[in-house]
C-alpha cells in the first residue's frame, strides 16, 4: 500500500509540474495536458528541443512513479489472495470446517488471478449470509460452535491425527489485522507475531493427544519462536460466547481464596495443570479488559510457573488471550503481550461491551468467576 500511494504521489507531483510547464508555452496545450489523458506526449515531442519548456524529465518522472504505483498494487493484490500455499490452506481448512465448495468456487481459490479469487471469496461471503449482516460461508459454519454450547460435529470423517511436526509443517502463518465478521471483532496483530487459525491450531493440540478445544480461535506466536519447538510458548486466543459479562467488585484477597478452593475440572479459561499459589499480577477489570496472572505450582514438581489473561469485553462474549506455563522469571513479558494483544483489540459497532445488559443471552457468570474459575 505504501509504495503504491509513494508511487501514485511521485506521478502525480510530476504531471503538475509538466502541466505548469507547458501551460507557460501555450494555454491549449497547458489545459488539454491536466484534462486529456495521454495528450502530454503532444507537448513533450512539441517542446522536446526548448530548454524553458521542455517536459522530458517530467515524463521520466510520471513513468517511474506509474511503475511503483502499478507494482505496489500487484503486490496488494497478492497479499490479499496470499501465496498458492495460503489458497490451498484456506481451502483445506474450509473443508476441515465442513463448508461446502462447489468445484467452481475451489477452482476460483486456488486460481492465480486476483480478480477470479476475490470473486469467488465475495459468492461465499453472499451465500454465507446469515441474515443479519454477519459473516461469510466459512465465517459462519467456523463461528456456528463457538455459538452453540453443545456444538456437534460437522466433519464427516474421523480428525485426522499427525505429528507434532507435521502439524507445525502444515500451520499456515497470518499477520495483520485479523477480522471476525460473525463475532464482530477485530484484532491489529503485532508486528512481531503471527497468527495461526482454529483448524491449525486444534491440530497441533491433537498431535499432542491433548482434548480439542472448541472454544478457540487460533495461536498468536511470536516471529522469532519456532512453531515446531513443542516448548516455545504462544498465547492462546479463545472466544466465550457465553453472551454478555457482568461487572463486579474485585478484592484480590477474596478472589484468591476463592481460587484456591475452586477445583473445577474445566475452567473457563485455559490454565496450566498445577496447584495456584497466588496472584502475580491481581485481577482489574478497566470497564473493557479483565486482566491477572496466577503463579502455580506444577504438579509433580517444584518449577513455579505463571498463567497470563487478558479478555476484551463485548456485547456477546469475550476474546480471551492467555499464556498458560510460562517460566516465573518471564512474567513481565508474559503479561505484557496478553495486555498487549487486549489492547488492539476492538469490537464493530453494536458490538462493544456495554455497562448495562442487553437483551439477549447474559453469561451465568461475572468477571470476578472469571478470576476465581468458578463452576
């Protein structure tokens, strides 16, 4: 985009220029270079041997930054549409999400011109439509679990289950703004990281024989972490829609005890498996983002390790960014990347967190059960 504009801005600084130029020679030719395309080529033959009117440099000028600005837009073309690699993993994953393709909308994604794959995304974001305006095709049938609290299955097939490194192989790395129209969130992804979808993300727990969470939305990880690496931590990024969240007071002291004695089998929110100890970071809620970090003890051993949350607010649910496991001695930088994340995180209009409770589902629990992993 911005070699595009840079390019775009170069062309148009030097056309103005020529323009002035030959309108200081002849008014007509002045007037017809700014209002007929193409028509400079006239003056610039016309005038190609006159020192005070000549526009050979201009023209040097106007074609140098054409060729930035048409190859910035190739190049923006081909970020949207991504690599063969990314088109075969989205169809890939399309599947594994049990959307129906037609081979004319498959061929469509897989093809190399960017023209026929925006066309085709644009056929699945109209048949998608649920009605209200939200989603697409894969939007929809990807969200349609994390709507339903008792989702059932829509492979057709038993998941297929691969190695550790396979998996990573496969897992297909997005960076940028990443959108949920369905749930009505966006996410400014930092520079540094990358993101990997839901159908990447629960096959890389399923390599490690771990129970598949239908809960997530994919891995964030740092570029400078090897996603083949079983120990390099990522933040797992969790959407509860569980409907709208209610305030309410939190006093570290209660909520830990509170903690301690709640041994709920699957909380809410994804922890590492070991005894908790306390709070590193107490629990505050800033009317938009709760956010605490627990220290526990692992189980069967004496490595003390921290577990990071941050969960932006809305209207319908919660996205949850978490880092569970991760050594003590990195607790300011595991707080500060779910922070982080938390922070760029942004909700559509009619989506945003409200004080009062909309109607429509409520969630049966507060920010504080939250904290305190309450049934």
């Amino acid at each position: 985009m911005k070699l595009m504009m840079i390019g775009y801005l170069i062309s148009l600084m030097f056309g103005l220029l020529a323009v002035v130029r030959v309108w200081r020679a002849s008014v007509l030719d002045g007037v017809l270079t700014l209002l007929v395309p193409a028509y400079f080529i006239i003056p610039l033959i016309k005038y190609w041997s006159d020192p005070d009117h000549s526009i050979r440099i201009h023209a040097l000028g106007m074609l140098a930054g054409s060729t930035m600005a048409i190859y910035g837009a190739s190049h923006i073309a081909k970020d949207v549409i991504g690599t063969p690699q990314d088109r075969q993993a989205l169809v890939q994953s399309l599947h594994e999400q049990g959307v129906k393709l037609t081979p004319d909308q498959e061929k469509g994604l897989l093809s190399e011109d960017p023209n026929v794959v925006l066309a085709t995304m644009q056929t699945l974001d109209a048949e998608g439509d649920d009605g209200d305006g939200e989603g697409s095709a894969a939007t929809v049938h990807r969200d349609a679990e994390f709507e339903n609290p008792a989702p059932v299955p829509v492979q057709e097939r038993p998941a297929e289950t691969i190695s550790y490194s396979e998996a990573a192989r496969r897992a297909v790395f997005n960076r940028g703004r990443y959108t949920r129209e369905a749930i009505g969130v966006t996410i400014d992804v930092p520079a540094k990281f990358r993101l990997i979808n839901a159908a990447d993300a629960r096959r890389m727990d399923r390599s490690r024989g771990r129970t598949e969470d239908n809960r997530v939305l994919g891995w964030i990880i740092h570029e400078k972490l090897a996603l083949t690496d079983p120990d390099a931590w990522h933040v797992n990024m969790r959407w509860l829609s569980d409907g709208w969240i209610a305030a309410a007071p939190l006093d570290a002291v209660t909520l830990l005890d509170d903690a301690q004695r709640n041994k709920t089998p699957n909380p809410r929110v994804v922890v590492s498996n070991g005894d908790l100890l306390g709070y590193a970071a107490a629990p505050q809620f800033d009317g938009q983002v709760l956010d605490w970090t627990e220290e526990r003890l692992l189980v069967n051993s004496d490595d003390r390790v921290v577990d990071c949350h941050a969960l932006r607010l809305g209207r319908r649910g919660a996205l949850e960014f978490s880092i569970v496991g991760m050594p003590s001695a990195s607790a300011a930088l595991c707080q500060s990347t779910v922070r982080l994340l938390a922070a760029r995180t942004s909700f559509m209009p009619g989506k945003e967190y409200a004080e009062a409770p909309p109607e429509g589902l409520r969630a049966p629990y507060s920010v504080a059960a939250l904290t305190t992993h309450a049934p």
